[in-house]
C-alpha cells in the first residue's frame, strides 16, 4: 500500500499537473564541510531495564542474592512443611564484592525446590539451547533437579545436575534445550533427596546471544543497533554515570574483570519515580566497560564513556566531591584511558587482554560528568581537563552544557566552556515537536570557531518529559527528522547527535519515549528509530548547499532539506521532510554535476496519521518503503506526499 501511494505522489503526471511545482537546488560542485563518520550514532543508559532484563542476556535475576532483599526473584516451594529451608548467609570479609550465597538445607519428604521469575518472567524459545551455571559447596552429593516452566508449572525444559561434595566453591554446568517458547517462563530447581549446599551465581543463558558469545547480549537488540550503523555509541549514561549520591555512581573499575566479582548496586531509576517505582531494578554489571567497548567495536561505532566528575545527580544530592578529595575520580578517567588504549604490559592494559582483547580499542574521547551545571561543574571540568590533556594530548573532551537547550544554566556553561576552549559541548534537548520544528536553524547562528557541538540526548516528546503519556509516535519522529537536517546542514560544528533514551522494556520502563522497544521474545524500532537510521545510513561524506529561492529549506510552506554527497557511492543524498498535511510538488534540480544515472533510489517513511506508532504487534507499520524516481536531465520531478520523511539518493 505504501509503495503505491509513495508511486502516485512521486510519479503520478495527474498530480504534477494540479500542483505548482518549487524549484529546489542542489549545488553538487559546491561540498561544504566534511560530515563525520561519528555524526549520527547511539546512547546506551541502563534505564528501563535495558541492561539487566534487556540487552544482557542473563535470564536470572538476583543471581547473586545481592539485592537489598537477598531473596527477591525467588520463591520458595515445599510441598511437605519443613522439608526444607533457605538460610541467607554473608562473607564479607571473604568476598567483599559479592557477599552473600545461600545456603539451602533439604530433606527427603515431598518436594522441595526455589525458582526464579526472571526480569518480568523469561522469554524461551522452542528448540533453543539454555546453558545453566551455578557455583555450589555441597556438603555431599546432591542432585538438582532443573526445569523451565511455564506460568502454569508445566516443564517445558528439563535437566538433571548432579553436585558432587566440596569443601570449595565450584562452578558446575549443564545445557538442555526448551520444547516450547514462552514469554514468562520460570527457572525451577528442585533438590533430590536430603542434604545441605551452598549455592551462588545461578545463571541461565541462552545459547544464541549475539556472535554466539557465552554469557553474552541479547542478538536481537544488538543486531537493532548494527542495523544503524551508529558512527559512535555513548555510554553508560546519562544520570546513572552521577548516581543518586557519589556511593551510587557508576565506577567502570567495578565492571570489569570476573562477573562474580562486579559488586552490584541499585540502578538509580530503581526509585527515581515512584509513579514507576521498580523495585527489582539493579545494576549486576554483566554488561560492563569491556563489553561496552566490545559492543563498539562490533558495531563499528567509535566507543564515547562518560565518566563521573566528582558530582552526583543535581536533581537528586547534588552531593560533590571536595576538589582536593577528587585524584581518584581523574585517576579513574586516565586508567579508563590505559584500559581501552594501553599497552598489554601496563596494569589495565593488561586486565583488557586478560578478559581476551589484547589489541587497543581506540578510544578517541571522553565525557567529563552526564549532564552537570553550575560552577562547582566548571572547577572539576578544569582539573580533569588539565590532567587528562597533559597525559593524553589526542583525546577529545565532551562537556555538560546542563540538562536544556537554553535558559540560565545553559547560557553560564555554554559562555564559560567556550571562554575555556573546550573541545565537544553537549546538548541535550526534551521538547515538544514544535521546538523541533522551531530549532531546526539552531545551529546555523553558531560560531563556527568555537568548541564542536555534540547533540548527545533529545527526543521529541508527544505530552511533556516524563510524563508517561508521552507516545514515539509519527509527529515527534517528523519533527526529530525536520531538526535532524539542520544538525546535518552544520556538520561543520555539529559532529555527533544521538536521541535518548535507546532501549525499554515494555514492562520494566521509567521514562517514555524510546527508541527500541521489547518484551521478552520480541523487540521493534519506533518511528523514530527508522529516521535515525535512515540519517545513519545515508549519512555522506560532504554537506551540500540545498535552497529553495537561494535560502537553505528550513520551515518554508512546512518543508525541511539537506543534501550531502556520499564521495565513496559517488552520489547525491537528499533529505527532505513534508511536515504539513499537504502534499508538496518540487522540481530538484542538480548543478555542478556532469551527468545523473536514471532512476534515482528513494526510501519513503509515512503514517497516515500523525499519532501513529509502532508497535509489539506491527512493528514495522512506520518503516522505510524504497521506491525509484526517474531523473529527466539533471532535474529529478517529485511530489511530496504530506507528512513524509525522504531519502532520495541520485547517482552521480
Ligand atoms: O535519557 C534519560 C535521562 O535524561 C538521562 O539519564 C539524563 O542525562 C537526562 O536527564
């Protein structure tokens, strides 16, 4: 159906005739600044269980009986009173990182037995191999009785793991494959006979996690992300890099190396809204800096961390660490340095080859602090700045210019950070679609000798920041595309732009709209996702000018463009967004060039109503239709149908 109508407004001489055709310029011979391989990318945060419940693929949750209630996750079943029982034991001064394990006492009457819930129940999948692990201290043998159920008990997976006795820790395995797939599933385990066992670290993977790697992400999340082509992905964060309080923060020395040996910690969305309290939301730091590097490289995206910079979230504690206390937090920072670049010879370093990548990861920059403002921000992004610089002269710096695009917090950052010469400003912009609109010429007033801009969080949003009715619905994805040709049309100051947040869980989320939806088994792109990846994937090598009467198409009768060549393709891209309910005739006429290949391609994206939305269900009802448009010369003849985002790509 898409196709058809992209056909008729593209094609259809009936239409051409009715409507009065704009002349459209592109001056191919004329490239302006070079876009960057960075220019459009992603923003990973652990926010609406996008780590733990989301990308990281473990299916146990509470592995480690580490919660706050060691237990939580878990259900005792005992179909004989007193058959059994479960005693919560610490050994702090053992294993500070990971105290706690439980020790499960059982005896032969009847059955005894605890399961798992999951991160709002398990996704399994008929025929899919599920690896189950388990650090044990049986006091003798004991056999486990394992099997995955569904929401009515029935097995639709089993295994039978035998522990022999230890007087040590150990790690026992043992892999079974699921007979049918279903969305909340449990883990049970069942304990044969009497005895008494020490347990910890119960995990359950599947086998297929992206690049098939053990205790690994979740492919079909990653390959949502691949897809994109992300020129960069910044991560953790976002307000978890703060914390609620300096105790709180996100520490990456505690991400690395062994996974039972990353302490966890509460997610600081756990709490933050108590309209969305999720109580069960921790961090277990399965997915932590290595894989984050990992992750970039995969995906060939340039990695971006951000780092704490001594301040703890200022909607929260606003808690800062005193300047002469703040050498751990820079030490931090260089070490990260030495952890993605160093040479396998100096200390973190060789932790990075150690977990298996021995060659660099090429980190090229760093955030100093997520979204900070205020003086006590410029003292500590001087001291960092000062000592990061003098150690490592090539990395570029990302700076807060606060959490909005304007008003006093913004205007005494984005003044003094310029005064100071800092490298990469960051933006971050939560407005409704009409700002969107209204600022796609944001940029064109910028100095262009002043620090490079990184437009590092925004998403359109439908009623107001979060609020939980906000819907990624067609009108804010418009707005975003609208916007986004302005961000392209300045690619000489803007080098970076990412939306946020990326991923939520439709049942375990905080904060509204996202990019990626999922549930357990499934997982789609919004509106939006498709108009980042279309800006990804056509991203060029050049800006070219694209005017209308000689002023660049910025709002005029609702339209918004920019062009770009892609030098390696040899071809012109086009964007051009229709945000008026009327459909809009244009004559695009191509100069500076020698000669136009006919037909060029197009991709098409189009709802019929503005608050249309992808969904679970029809995930992609909002994608990408491609379609051709013949050229005639060096003009190309098209009509925009209302309320469409673009891409046309002329060969050249
Ligand atoms: O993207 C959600 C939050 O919005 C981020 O954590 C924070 O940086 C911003 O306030």
């Amino acid at each position: 159906m898409f196709f058809g109508v992209f056909l008729f407004f593209f094609a259809s001489p009936l239409f051409l005739q009715t409507a009065v055709a704009q002349e459209i310029t592109v001056e191919a011979d004329k490239p302006g600044a070079a876009i960057r391989p960075t220019m459009w990318g992603i923003f990973f945060e652990d926010i609406n269980m996008a780590a733990d419940g989301g990308l990281y693929a473990e299916l146990v949750k509470n592995r480690s009986f580490e919660f706050n209630n060691p237990l939580m996750g878990w259900t005792e079943h005992s179909s004989v009173p007193g058959n059994g029982n479960i005693l919560v034991l610490n050994r702090g001064a053992e294993n500070p990182d990971n105290p706690r394990f439980i020790r499960v006492t059982h005896y032969t009457d009847g059955e005894y037995g605890l399961s798992n819930e999951g991160f709002r129940g398990m996704g399994i999948k008929q025929g899919e191999t599920y690896h189950f692990s388990i650090w044990d201290r049986p006091a003798a043998p004991v056999a486990l009785r394992l099997e995955l159920q569904n929401p009515n008990g029935q097995p639709i997976g089993s295994a039978r793991l035998l522990l022999n006795p230890s007087t040590d820790w150990k790690r026992d395995t043992i892999s079974f494959t699921a007979t049918v797939t279903e969305a909340k599933a449990r883990l049970y385990i069942g304990f044969e006979g009497q005895g008494v066992v020490d347990l910890d670290m119960i995990s359950l993977f599947p086998q297929h996690t992206w690049k098939q790697r053990p205790g690994g992400l979740r492919a079909d999340l990653v390959q949502l992300l691949a897809d994109m082509h992300p020129g960069f992905i910044r991560f953790p964060g976002g307000c978890i890099v703060e914390g609620r309080d300096l105790t709180n923060r996100y520490q990456w020395k505690k991400t690395v190396g062994r996974v039972e040996d990353r302490k966890l910690i509460m997610n600081r969305w756990n709490v933050e809204f108590a309209h969305r309290s999720t109580p069960d939301y921790f961090q277990s730091f399965g997915l932590g800096f290595f894989e984050y590097f990992q992750l970039a490289e995969d995906i060939g995206a340039e990695p971006l961390p951000i780092l704490n910079c001594g301040m703890a979230c200022q909607f929260n504690t606003a808690e800062v660490v005193p300047i002469p206390d703040i050498d751990p937090y820079i030490q931090d920072a260089l070490d990260l340095i030495e952890f993605a670049n160093g040479d396998t010879s100096t200390k973190w370093g060789g932790l990075r080859a150690a977990m298996g990548h021995p060659a660099p990861f090429h980190l090229k920059m760093m955030g100093v602090g997520n979204e900070q403002w205020g003086p006590q921000y410029v003292e500590r992004y001087k001291v960092f700045t000062r000592a990061i610089k003098a150690r490592y002269p090539d990395i570029r710096l990302v700076n807060s210019t606060g959490p909005d695009p304007n008003g006093e917090k913004f205007d005494f950052l984005n003044d003094t950070l310029r005064k100071l010469h800092a490298d990469i400003l960051d933006e971050h912009y939560y407005r409704n679609p009409g700002w969107f609109l209204q600022n796609a010429t944001r940029y064109d007033h910028y100095d262009r000798n002043g620090p490079k801009i990184f437009a590092g969080e925004y998403a359109a949003q439908s009623d107001k920041v979060v609020s939980v009715n906000n819907r990624s619905n067609w009108q804010c994805a418009l707005a975003e595309a609208a916007f986004m040709t302005g961000l392209e049309r300045n690619a000489d100051i803007v080098q970076m732009a990412s939306y946020a947040p990326l991923f939520a869980h439709v049942d375990g989320w905080q904060w509204t709209p996202d990019l990626i939806w999922f549930d357990n088994l499934r997982s789609y792109g919004t509106a939006d996702y498709y108009v980042q990846k279309l800006f990804a994937n056509n991203k060029g090598t050049a800006v070219l000018p694209l005017t209308r009467q000689g002023s660049p198409l910025t709002g005029q009768d609702g339209l918004y463009g920019s062009a770009c060549i892609d030098s390696a393709a040899r071809e012109i891209v086009i964007k051009l967004v229709n945000t008026t309910a009327q459909p809009q005739s244009l004559n695009i006429r191509l100069d500076g060039v020698r000669k136009v290949s006919s037909p060029a391609r197009a991709f098409l994206l189009s709802a019929a109503r503005l608050d249309a939305v992808n969904t679970l269900d029809n995930p992609t009802a909002i994608s990408p239709v491609g379609t051709s448009i013949p050229s005639q010369g060096k003009k190309l003849a098209s009509t925009l149908a209302p309320y469409t985002f673009s891409v046309i790509r002329i060969k050249i």
